[in-house]
C-alpha cells in the first residue's frame, strides 16, 4: 500500500498551512526543471494521462504550479468511461469545485498565468492544482517556467535572471529535482543539469529525464540514458512523450481490462518505439551497466518518482516527526500560557460578543427609564421657559411694576391690568404650542442614538465595523418607526394643556420653589457674564465705557422724541441742544469691540436688577399665597406648566417608544447580526478582532500539529514494521 506517500502529501499540504520558521517541517516534493521546449509538458502531461497545461509560442508558464496527484481507487466493474465519475482537478485556492474538462484546466491555468503583469515576469506566487484520478500514482510535483536559453526580444534578459531565481528557490533540499533535457540537445548544454549540478554535485536527489528519444539514433539514446557522461545516482529515464491528438484517448482504449489497477499511460508511439529498438535498449552484458537495463517508458518514470518521493518522504520521517514535536510543543506551551487551554471557535466568540452588546444594552435600558427621561425633558423645557420668560417679561420695562402691583395687596388678580392676563395666556401658548410631541420624542430619540452610537463604537465593536454599521442601522429603523406615532401621541395628550392649565394650590408652592432656584440660577449666570467682562476691561474702564453708552443712548432717544415733537409741531426747525457735544464725555480710546462688551455689560447689569426684582416679588408673600396669583408670578405658572407637559411627555414616550425599543432592540440583535451570518461570514467577524485571531490562529496551528503529529506517529510505526522498498499497490 503506497500508504506514506499519500499520507505525507497530506501532512504536506497541511505544514503548508501552518506559517513556521523550522525548515525541517517541509516535506520533499518533486520540482521540475528544463528549458523551453525540452518537453516539460509533455512529461507532465504523460504522467498525469490529461492535456492539461497551456501552450504556446511564447512562454506561458509564469507562475510555479504546485501539482498534487491523488490516486482515486477505480472502482472494479465499471468502464473506463466512468471514469469522470472520480477523475477531475480542484484548484483549492479558487474554489471553483470538481472540475472533469481538463480543457477547462487548461484554460484556468492560461489565465492565472497571464493574469501575471508582463512587466514582472514571472511570480514566486504558486497555483495550487489537485488531480484526483485513478490513472495517477500519489505525487507531488512542482512545474516551474522553463529555463529560457536565448534572450530575445520579448524575453529579455531580466525574464532569464528571475526564472533562474525562481528555480533556485525550489530546487533546494528535501526537494527531488526532475531535470528535463531532450535527447537532441547535447547534455552540457541542459541547463536543468547545470542548476541541478549546483545545488546536488552528487545526483542523489536528481533524475534525469531524456524526451525526445525518438529524434536521435536509437544507439545515441541508449549512450544518454548509460548514465557515462554526467552520472547521476538516480539515473535517467528515457522517454517519447510528443503531445498529439487523441494521445490519450488511445491510452485508454488500451486499459479497457484494467482490472482496477491504474491504467498504463504509455502512448502507442513510445511503445512502439521502444520495441522497436528493444535490442539497443537491453541490458549490456559486459561494462559498468552490466545486468543493468537502461529505463525508458514513462511508466518506468512514472514508478522511479513514486520509488524516489516514497524513499525520500521516508528518510524525511524522523526529521519531521521530531520537528512536529517541537513546533506541537512550543504551540501547546503557547496556548496553555497565554490562553489557559481555553478552547473558542467563531460561532462561540460571535455569540459572546452578542451577549456582551446585549448584556451592557441592559445597563443601559436599566439606567434610562422613566426619572431620566424625566430629567431630559424637563430640563429642555425648563430652558424653554426660560427663553419665554425673557422675551415676555425680562425684557419689558413694565415687568417691575408686577411687584409693585404684587406687593401694594391692593389688587385682586382678576383686577389686574388686561395686559398682563393676556402676557400671560400668550407666554403659557408660546411653551403648550411649540411642538412638545415633536420635541419631546426627538429629544429622547437622540438621547437613545447617541447611546447606542457609543455602544457600537466600544470594544468589541471597534474591530467589527460592519457589525457597528448593522446596530446603528436597525436600533435608527426602530427608532424612526416609533417616531411618528409616539409624537402624535405626546402632542395629542398635551392638547388640553393649550386651552386651559388648572393648577392645585398644592402644586403651587412646589412650582414656585422650583421657579425660584431656577430664577437664582439664571441670575448667578447673568452675574458670573458681568463679572467675566468686567475681569477682561477692567472696573474704571468698564464703568467709563458703560457711562458713554448710556449717555449716546439717552442723547439718541432725546434726538428721536425731539424729531417726532418737530414733526407734530409741523417743522419748527433746529431747537435740539442735541448737537450739542461739549458735554460728551467721550474718550478717544473707546473702540468699537469695547463698545460691544460695554452694551453687553449695560444688558447684563439690568437683566440681573430685573432678574433681583423678580426674585423679591416670587418670594413675597402675595406669591406664596397660590394659583390665583399666577399673573403676578409668570415664572411660577410656566415651570408648572412644564412640570405637566414633561410629566404627560415622559408617560406616553415611555410607553411607545422607549419600551418598545427595549423589547426590539434584543432581537434584532439576534435577527440582523448573529442568524445573518453564515460560517464563513461568522468566521470572518471573529477574524477581525486582531487578539481573537490571534488565538484561533495559534489554536488551528495547534490542532493541525496534534493532527500531523497523530499522522506521523502512525507511519513512524508502520514504516518500521514494513522497511521494505516496494510496496506498491500498483
Ligand atoms: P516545454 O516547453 O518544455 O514544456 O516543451 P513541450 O512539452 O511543449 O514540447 C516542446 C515541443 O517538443 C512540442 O512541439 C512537443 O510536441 C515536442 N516534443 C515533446 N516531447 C517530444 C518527444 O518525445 N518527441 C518528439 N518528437 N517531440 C516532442
């Protein structure tokens, strides 16, 4: 049973899997070697039974192709015809599947090669091909561009160097080299020989392969393949093997009885060349060769390589068992340090990452329910009264008459100047009417976004931005379906609230509280402004500047009257001591950015005697007494307003928006992120986080050496059992 070969191809393409430093983990193979038009490919194709390699003038083959032999039993009783029931090529790095039309091989191979650039050459890149077939023995071969002998001018020099370089590299230990050269072709002129010669002076790993044997005199053939002239240990074999039509097809013909061993590849015309000429290619009786018959035939060759791969990948055993050992036992130290034996998998670390996100979610749902969004919102309205307040009140020159009116006692709030019931009803109509469902629901919808924004920002989600796209994506397609419908409600619960608000005498003093910490707030921030300009001026400067200014003003506003009194009095001219400027206490040095910051100053300094006034008249007595008093104290009646329409707002935002939310979020994470996946694509989700690549990487690595090592240990014992040379199934 031709049991090591194939199983060390296996472990072969395995170790190649695994990135090591260790060149003793390389397993041999056969490289093939030979200039242009010695008959590479023709060999190839002869040992494979398939035209399979691209041709033509110029050279094609650019890139090393890595070519695996699978012998597929055949399966007794069924006609060679069947055979493409277990005769194809895979190109595992492709994925194109099983493919039976070698043409189509053929054609692949073409574009790989021609997809490299012209201007590099050739490519170190290998094309991995695998024949299953019961036609092949186990083998490894590796077909390299061919030696160019004559740079011309489409391959110039530079072509030759790279290809001797790219030969260079492949022909190196354990490799065993198939050195190509045609039997017209003087042997000192093979440059696969000279490059052999170089690396291997001995011959032990090279065979020679002479095409071509039926382009020389039989005898010249014969003195090739004596072995005389450039011995190597591993002989040559002779073979004609010229590609032509129906080659193959007339080989199988021939194994119609194949009795379910591999099928005899010999074409008729080397056949009948060689019997042709059996007498001068028999055993010589007397010399060095004496009993010895020069091989010819590429069934021989076919044999010598599956003798030379088997006894090499045989004398590689212990080298590679032990080396396997090492490497297994630096990765199994490796994984024990670093990740305590802890065994994950793709789909294990996608669902952890799935309950983290869900897990923190949670926190976050736990940490913002109804008192935050209560806070949220009450706090956008409360600046909204704020806003309000100082447009309708603060800023009205009458507004200190309300704690006049308020502290005289005299009036009873009904006796109230109309003007201030109607400020009133205008200011509590501004807050009702501006769009609280809206508001409100944005308000909380962005709060939710901004959460989760942060949430697929953070570890892990930093390495999975697809992922992070997909949260943010439908946590927004939740959130804009519950928009509308939540802000319709909000607004349509807080409509009542924009005809009439009735307030209990035991909400008044609350509000009023509220209204007055919240009146002390804006005056500490209206003082802190004053105090920051007067820190940048200076104080005398400041008080100089906002002299001036009141003094231009006081001047424009007489200037102003005068004119409408002029006008009236029908143009009695020129009274106005405006003009007058001898009393102007300008100073040269007062620029207009000064000016500025004085005006401000002027602003901040009367909004903040306002905003004292306001406070006595919210703490005075008259304030405290209740609801009927609302007129006098607009800033009470409006913070309870929004007292209202926060608590309506965050009832019903609750309901629609932020528990549905709640309820989707979670399984949505479940829908679009973890059953959206497929196994390569969840695969490639764990892969982008760098240290749980690392860790898969080191355990595969691990698996794969405990699996080779399980391998080797197996032929280890086998191959002692059984040392004998053939034990071909053949
Ligand atoms: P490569 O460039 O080394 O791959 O060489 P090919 O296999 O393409 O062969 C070059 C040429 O030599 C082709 O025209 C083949 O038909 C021809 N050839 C290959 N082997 C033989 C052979 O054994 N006898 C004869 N007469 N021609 C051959």
């Amino acid at each position: 049973l031709m049991l090591l070969t194939r199983k060390l191809i296996e472990v072969r393409n395995i170790l190649k899997d695994i990135d090591h430093e260790s060149d003793q983990l390389t397993l041999p193979s056969i490289v093939v070697i030979g200039s242009q038009s010695s008959g590479k490919s023709s060999v190839l194709e002869a040992i494979v039974g398939h035209e399979f390699l691209p041709k033509g003038n110029n050279m094609v083959t650019r890139r090393p192709i890595e070519l695996t032999l699978i012998h597929t039993p055949a399966q007794p009783g069924r006609a060679a015809i069947k055979d493409t029931l277990v005769e194809y090529a895979e190109f595992p790095g492709l994925g194109l599947g099983r493919i039976t039309d070698f043409s189509h091989v053929q054609k692949t191979l073409y574009d790989l090669n021609m997809a490299v650039p012209a201007a590099e050459c050739v490519s170190d890149e290998p094309i991995e091909l695998r024949i299953h077939s019961p036609h092949v023995p186990d083998l490894t071969l590796i077909d390299l561009p061919g030696y160019v002998q004559i740079a011309s001018m489409d391959q110039p020099d530079e072509l030759r160097e790279r290809i001797q370089t790219l030969c260079q590299k492949y022909i190196q230990e354990p490799n065993i080299i198939l050195a190509v050269c045609a039997a017209d072709v003087d042997l000192a002129n093979s440059p696969a020989l000279r490059a052999s010669r170089q690396v291997d002076p001995l011959g032990l790993r090279t065979i020679g392969v002479v095409t071509k044997m039926d382009l020389v005199p039989p005898e010249v053939g014969a003195a090739i393949l004596s072995n005389n002239k450039y011995p190597l240990s591993l002989g040559y074999v002779g073979v004609v093997c010229k590609s032509s039509l129906g080659m193959f097809q007339s080989a199988q013909g021939h194994d119609r009885a194949g009795q379910g061993r591999m099928a005899s590849m010999v074409t008729k015309q080397e056949s009948d060349y060689f019997n042709a000429n059996r007498e001068h290619f028999k055993a010589p009786a007397r010399g060095r060769n004496a009993g010895v018959e020069p091989m010819t035939g590429t069934d021989t060759l076919r044999r010598r390589l599956m003798t030379v791969l088997e006894e090499s990948m045989g004398s590689s055993l212990h080298g590679i068992a032990n080396a396997v050992q090492v490497e297994l036992e630096e990765a199994s130290y490796q994984f024990k340090v670093q990740y305590n034996d802890r065994t994950i998998t793709a789909e294990s670390y996608a669902a952890e990452t799935m309950d983290a996100l869900k897990l923190r979610f949670n926190q976050f749902a736990a940490h913002f329910g109804k008192p935050e969004v209560r806070a949220l919102l009450k706090h956008a309205l409360d600046e909204k009264v704020m806003d309000i307040l100082a447009q309708m009140y603060w800023s009205d020159a009458r507004t200190p008459e309300l704690a006049q009116l308020a502290d005289a006692r005299k009036l009873a709030p009904d006796q109230l100047d109309k003007y201030w019931q109607y400020k009133l009803d205008a200011s509590s109509s501004a807050l009702t009417k501006a769009g609280i469902g809206r508001m409100s629901t944005q308000l909380v919808v962005d709060a939710i976004r901004t959460q989760i924004e942060h949430l697929a920002r953070s570890e892990p989600f930093n390495h999975h931005p697809e992922a992070a796209e997909r949260i943010v994506a439908f946590s927004s397609a939740i959130l804009r379906e519950r928009f509308g419908l939540t802000a319709d409600q909000v607004e349509n619960c807080v409509k009542p609230f924009k005809y009439e608000v009735e307030v209990e005498p035991a909400e008044w003093e609350a509000g009023r509280q509220r209204s007055v910490s919240l009146v002390e707030r804006e005056l500490d921030m209206c003082d802190a402004a004053f105090n920051g300009i007067k820190k940048l001026l200076g104080g005398r400067r400041l008080k100089g500047a906002m002299e001036y200014v009141t003094h231009m003003e006081e001047r424009e506003r007489r200037r102003v009257q005068a004119r409408l009194r002029a006008r009236e009095e029908s143009a009695d001219a020129s009274t106005d001591d405006a003009d007058d400027d001898s009393n102007d206490p300008t100073r040269p040095d007062y620029n207009s950015a000064l000016l500025i910051k004085a005006r401000e100053a002027l602003f901040l300094s009367e909004r903040s005697r306002m905003l004292r006034t306001r406070l006595g008249s919210l703490r005075s007595r008259r304030c405290k007494s209740g609801p009927e008093t609302k007129a006098f104290c607009p800033e009470t009646f409006l913070n309870i307003v929004a007292e209202k329409l926060t608590y309506t707002a965050v009832m019903f935002i609750n309901i629609e928006l932020l528990a549905e939310f709640f309820y989707q979020f979670p399984r949505e994470i479940d829908a679009k992120l973890m059953h959206h996946l497929d196994a390569d694509q969840l695969k490639a989700f764990a892969r982008e986080n760098p240290a749980v690549k690392k860790h898969l990487d080191l355990q595969t690595r691990k698996q794969k050496l405990e699996h080779v090592a399980g391998v080797i240990g197996d032929l280890v014992k086998v191959y002692k059992q059984k040392n004998t040379a053939s034990r071909w199934a053949f």
